[in-house]
C-alpha cells in the first residue's frame, strides 16, 4: 500500500504575496507609506527593508494594489471579522400556529399566548388557517380569524402579509415590532 500517506494537503493562500505576485508594476500602500507605482522588484525591497510582506490585495486594479504589511496579522485580523460579523448577523426563525376556521375561544387564547412568546423571542409567526374537506367554503370565516389573531398581537408584532389563501391553507406572516 505505498503512496497512500502524502501528509496533509497543503491551501494555496488567498492572495499573492511577496514573489508570487506576477505583475510588473504595483501600486503600493501601507501604514506610514505615500501610495506610489513602483516595480515589484522596488517594491519588494522596500517591504523586505521594514521586514514585512508585500501582499496583493486588489489584483484587478490597474496597476494592481500591494500592501506592505505583516501577512499572517492580516490573516488573523481577517478571521476575525468574519467572525464578528457572523456573529452580529441575526437568524430569523419562523413559527408556525395553525388555527381552524371555527376554533373555539379558549384556543383561540391559547395559540394567542404562544404567539406573543414567539413574537417577544425575536421570531416571525406564520399563523395558517387549514381548510379541511369542504370547509373552503369558509373562506371568510377563516379570513376573520386571521385579521382577528394580528388584531390581538399589535402589540407584539406587526403583519408583513395580509392574509391570502393558497390551496387549502390560508395565511399571513406577523413579524415582532423593534423595540
């Protein structure tokens, strides 16, 4: 079984740096540097004389932009923004609450409270209205209950969709107010 153990792959870095960069001429920025177009062989030296890395950062500007700087920092501080980032960004979870056209008042209630919890947690509720056999023709009455559900929650949340009938399912997205 010869061949099998190669070690580990080995991912080419996601910019160009230092003599890996192909084109002639570079615009060069960094800290406590005027930006200049000088050739990479110049440019090169000046960034090995502070003892940092040239690295290409917007390869298809003309001339390319290079940056002297310490590329491992970089690629920490890169790691970190988009950790932060992915950590700032909100995941919207959507509950669904199914009522029926002719739901009594203590369900009614009921499913009422679970939607305020949902709404207070940050989540959108779908509230459906579910048409079984030949109650379609109920359509109003379903309707009602709907407008009724995002009359009581106003203060919790305020309707994205009114409600519309899709097949034998009729409903309407409520989405929780700002605080």
């Amino acid at each position: 079984m010869k061949g099998r153990g190669r070690g580990p792959v080995r991912k080419e870095p996601d910019h160009r740096i230092n003599e890996r960069i192909t084109a002639p001429m570079v615009r060069v920025v960094g800290e406590d540097i005027e930006p200049v177009i000088l050739s990479v062989r110049d440019a090169l030296k000046m960034a090995y004389d502070q003892g940092l890395d040239l690295v290409e950062i917007s390869p298809n500007a003309n001339p390319p932009v290079c940056k002297i700087i310490e590329y491992q920092k970089y690629l920490y501080e890169q790691k970190k923004k988009q950790k932060e980032m992915k950590a700032n960004s909100t995941k919207i979870v959507v509950k669904e609450i199914r009522l029926s056209p002719n739901i009594g008042e203590h369900d009614f209630d009921f499913l009422l409270k679970h939607a305020i919890n949902f709404l207070q947690g940050g989540n959108k509720v779908k509230v459906e209205v579910f048409f079984k056999g030949r109650s379609i023709v109920y359509k109003d009455q379903g309707e009602a209950q709907l407008l009724k559900f995002a009359q009581a929650l106003l203060d919790y949340g305020k309707p994205e969709t009114m409600p519309h009938l899709e097949g034998k399912k009729m409903f309407m997205m409520l989405a929780p107010k700002k605080n």
